[in-house]
C-alpha cells in the first residue's frame, strides 16, 4: 500500500464517521421521501398543474427537506467535538452543501412528470434558502429545534400568498426568475452554511440527555 493511501484513509474514515454521527443515511431517505411525496400531490391531483399552481404543497416539500438537513447539524458530541476536531469546519460545510444538493435532486425528480410552477429553478433557490433559514436556526435554537425555522418560513409564506405581498425575502411565492428573491435566497444560505460551518449548532444540556 502506497503512502498516499495510508495518507487519504484515515480522512475517509474521518468523512465516514461524521456522516454516521450527524444521521446523513436517515436524511437521504428523508430527502427520498419528500420527494416521493411531491410526486404523489402532483399525480393525484393534491393540487392542480398549470399556471395557478398553489404552492402550499411544494412549499411545504421544501420546507421539509430544509428541516431535515437543517436538523443534520446536530452534535451528539457537544464541545469536545469542537476542541478536536480541526476539520470540522469543513465536514460541516461539506454536508449541508451535498445534503442541499441531494433535496434539490430528489423535488426536482418529484415534480418531473408535473406541470410545477418555476420548475428546478424556483425549487433550487427555494430550497437552498430555506435551509439557510434552518442552518441559523440549528446556532440558535440547537440542532434538535432547527426544523422550527424552515416551517415557520413556509406558514409565513401561506400567509404572503393570500395576502399579496411581494416582498423578495418571501422568495418561495415569487417567480422563478426574480432576482431580488433568488439574492434574498442566496445570502440567506450563504449566511446559513458560513456561521454553521464556523460555529456548529448550539449545544444545549437537554439534547445530550
């Protein structure tokens, strides 16, 4: 075995165990099933194809997948992972990146077959903005509660919808193609993997019990 080999291993293994330890094989099923579940509102009619698409079921898809990758972020560790772990920064970027990614894919197929409203595009900044959302909320409330951002986004957002506001910070009701709500989108999951990655979910005494 060469020493590049023996070199990359242990990283592997490093990869290997933070993904076990932040449950990313749960979540990809997760994601799976948001997606699944898209596809079935749109082929059984839960709501209706064309251009007067509702959004509360896509919303609340995305909204969904946010959550689970927002909760991702959780430590069973606490703060002695954060004392060792010099990469750690790293993986976590890493993760929410690919996780995001995945739950872009798997609404992306959900609503392949279906006349969606903005297509990949709206789904893209909808999603990653959200789990910007959840990514603070993970530093703020803890990681066990930071699916509590994403769905109180998309409520807000039902609440948008029926009233008519335009606001670009409510991107999940704006066209696909707005540019002050995909920037809105943007920072919000730049914000989100940028504070996540640097300073991980917040530790609190009830979620190591």
């Amino acid at each position: 075995m060469t020493a590049a080999a023996i070199s990359v291993r242990p990283r592997l293994r490093l990869v290997r165990l933070h993904l076990v330890s932040r449950r990313v094989p749960a979540a990809l099923a997760a994601l799976a099933a948001c997606g699944l579940v898209l596809r079935a509102a749109l082929g059984w009619h839960w709501i209706q194809g064309g251009g007067n698409t509702p959004l509360e079921i896509p919303a609340l898809s995305e909204a969904g997948t946010a959550a689970v990758i927002a909760v991702t972020a959780h430590s069973p560790f606490g703060e002695a992972e954060r004392a060792a772990g010099r990469w750690l920064p790293w993986l976590r970027l890493g993760t929410a990146v690919a996780l995001t990614g995945a739950a872009v894919a798997a609404l992306a197929a959900g609503a392949a077959a279906a006349n969606l409203d903005g297509g990949t595009l709206s789904i893209m900044r909808n999603v990653a903005g959200m789990t910007g959302i959840g990514l603070l909320s993970a530093v703020v409330l803890g990681g066990l509660l930071a699916w509590a951002g994403p769905m109180a986004y998309a409520m807000v957002s039902e609440i948008a919808l029926l009233q008519g506001w335009t606001s670009p910070w409510i991107w999940a009701t704006r066209p696909p193609h707005d540019r002050g709500a995909a920037l809105c989108a943007a920072a919000c999951f730049a914000a989100g993997l940028a504070v996540v990655a640097l300073r991980g979910a917040r530790c609190r005494m009830e979620d190591a019990l």
